[in-house]
C-alpha cells in the first residue's frame, strides 16, 4: 500500500476503486460504488460489490476516486426492484379472473389492459413505499439484505418519491382509464398496505399479516368494478378466499426465516410461537379457505369447472397443511420441517384457482 496517493476527492458522484489482498466493508457515500480486488494474484481485476460498501481497512492513500458510470438500465433496474414485481405478478393473476367472472366472458383488451397497468402502479407504489418504511429493518434481515434502500443502490430519498409518483399516477391512471370505484379501491388498497399495514400492524402484533393481507385482497374488488362499475357478493367471496388464504401462506415462509424476523424485532407468529402451534394455525385458515372457496358455487353462479378445481386444488392444500402440522408435533427440526412445501404449494393453488374461475364462464355445458 506505499507509495499510493489520493486522486480526485471523496464527492458524490465519484466510484472508489481499492486494490486489498483482504476483503472487509464498511459505509461508502451515497450515490457511490466501489470496485474491490481481494486476490493478490488477480491484482489487476476489478470485481463490481453493492455501492455501500467500502473497505474498511482501506488505507486513503490507496483510494482513487473515479467518475461513476451509470447506466440508464441499471438505474431503471434498481427502481423497478423496489416494487416487488413478483408480488405483483401474484397480485395481478387475481385481477383478471375476477374481471371475466364479472364479464361472464373475455372483457374488452383496453379494460383488462388499463386496469392491470392502474394495478401494477400501485402495487408498486405500495411496496415501494413499504421499502422504504421497513429500510432500519431490511438491513437486518438476510432474506431482504439485497433489496436497493439496504445496498445503498437506491438512495431513501429517492425511494420515496418514486413510490408517492407511482401511487398518485396509478390513481389518476384508473380514475380516467377505468372508472373512480376502482381509482379508489386502489387508493385504499395503497394506504391499508402503507400506513394500516407497515407503519401500524407490523411491529406491534403476530396478526399483522392477517389484518395487513387485506391490501393483498382489493384486487379481486378492483377487477370486478373495473367491469361493472360497482360491487356485489360475487368480489367479496373471490376477496374471502385470498384473505384467508393469506396466513397459510405467508406463515410458513416466516417459519423458514424465523430468525430474521426475531433479529429484526418483528413479531409474525413463528416469532412468539411454537412451529406446532403455527402449523396448527396453517392448518385451521386452510381448511376455512377451502370451504370459503366452495361458496362462489352457488353465489356466482358457476359451472363445472371451478367446483371441480376447488375440490382437487383444495384437498391438495389441506394434504400439505396436514403434513407440516404432524412434522411439527413430531418435533421435526427446521430443516426437517421443510414449510417452503406449504409456502410454494399456496402459490400453485391461488394461480390456478383463480385460472378456473377465469375459464369458468368460458366452458359452459
């Protein structure tokens, strides 16, 4: 490290490039990123990490501070991650079935097309804005230790302004392009998520996803006004379902990262409770949510296709319930208890019931 020397200044808007044969991290400035070599041999390599890291065994005289290239598409990347795209991807399979049910067909393309852009934005507002909220908490937590706001890629600022663009867009985007019923379904949903959900529930109950699984539900409400304009009992049954469907599937992610959450200080269930008092819980919303289900039957009404697919998805997911409640009362240990099971088979069940409630209408006998 003799004979090195400073050039340029520690500014915003400057990359730290550092040659250390021995990797180590600390803070860097925002809007920075930092370019490290830990080999000896690879001396000349420069390996790209987050840009808030910076050796912290740096010496300064090895600092060389160079211009920071960043592309249009990284940044754009950077942004779009803060709004959970595969929670929207969930959220959305539950719009457009709830659309065509209430067609009792295939809607119009510009209908089904504007509602699911509206939906996306404040969707996205609305995780956005959780990252935000939840930034002293995602650094804690290996499950969220990569999300921008905790590598420094996003700056907080920054976060937070693009969430309030994105949820004010999507509500004047549905007022105009759909109707106000689901411009405002869609404000609701954003504040229940935001303020009911992260600011209130999170950090103070083990029910916090139950409650808070409300803002996860106004899809189904949103898509069914965007058709008709109005609401009626058919929605609230499709909203029943992800309602209770909700903490069967949320629960057992929280069992496989029980650990981040008691290091952050959050109270889910698996947190304050036993595994076998979690799974027994998994266990009675499953069961609830499978006869829940059955009630679109007679209210909707609907054909064959959706009961059938209610009955085989149902029992398939009360299968899993059942065999995680007993691999935890036999005191299976956190590997042996494999929840992720019950979590990625919630995932399955929700997208293809709601696939059958989309083809319902279409297959009529």
């Amino acid at each position: 490290m003799r004979g090195a020397r400073v050039r340029g200044g520690a500014r915003r808007g400057l990359a730290w490039r550092v040659q250390l044969r021995r990797p180590a991290v600390a803070v860097a400035p925002e809007g920075s990123v930092t370019t490290v070599d830990s080999s000896h041999a690879l001396r000349d390599r420069r390996v790209d990490v987050p840009p808030a890291l910076v050796p912290a065994s740096a010496d300064p005289a090895t600092v060389h501070a160079l211009p920071y290239r960043r592309t249009l598409l990284r940044t754009a990347r950077e942004y779009v991650a803060l709004t959970k795209p595969r929670i929207i991807e969930l959220l959305l399979v539950t719009t457009v079935p709830s659309m065509m049910l209430a067609e009792g067909g295939v809607p119009s393309l510009w209908l089904v097309l504007a509602t699911l852009v509206g939906g996306s934005l404040a969707a996205g507002s609305a995780n956005t804005l959780n990252c935000y909220l939840d930034r002293d908490i995602d650094v804690l937590m290996k499950r969220t230790g990569k999300r921008p706001l905790v590598t420094g890629t996003v700056s907080p600022r920054g976060a937070l302004a693009f969430g309030l663009v994105l949820g004010v867009a999507s509500v004047a985007f549905l007022a105009v392009a759909v109707n106000v019923v689901s411009a405002a379904l869609a404000l609701f949903a954003i504040l229940f998520y935001v303020v009911g959900y992260t600011m209130i529930l999170k950090r103070r109950t083990p029910q916090n996803i139950v409650w808070g699984g409300i803002a996860g539900c106004l899809p189904t409400l949103i898509g069914w006004s965007a058709v008709t304009g109005s609401l009626a009992w058919a929605p609230v049954v499709l909203f029943g379902i992800v309602f209770l469907w909700t903490p069967p599937h949320y629960w057992p992610l929280s069992l496989r990262f029980r650990s981040d959450y008691a290091n952050a200080g959050v109270p889910m269930l698996p947190v304050v409770a036993a595994p076998v008092a979690v799974t027994r819980q998994v266990v009675i919303y499953a069961w609830a949510m499978v006869l829940w289900s059955l009630v679109l039957v007679p209210v909707a009404p609907t054909g064959v296709v959706y009961p059938v697919a209610a009955v085989a998805l149902g029992g398939g997911f009360l299968l899993e319930a059942h065999r995680l409640h007993a691999r935890a009362r036999a005191g299976a240990d956190a590997a042996e208890l494999a929840p992720m099971r019950v979590f990625h088979w919630s995932i399955t069940y929700l997208s293809l019931l709601f696939v059958a409630v989309a083809l319902d209408p279409l297959v009529r006998f």
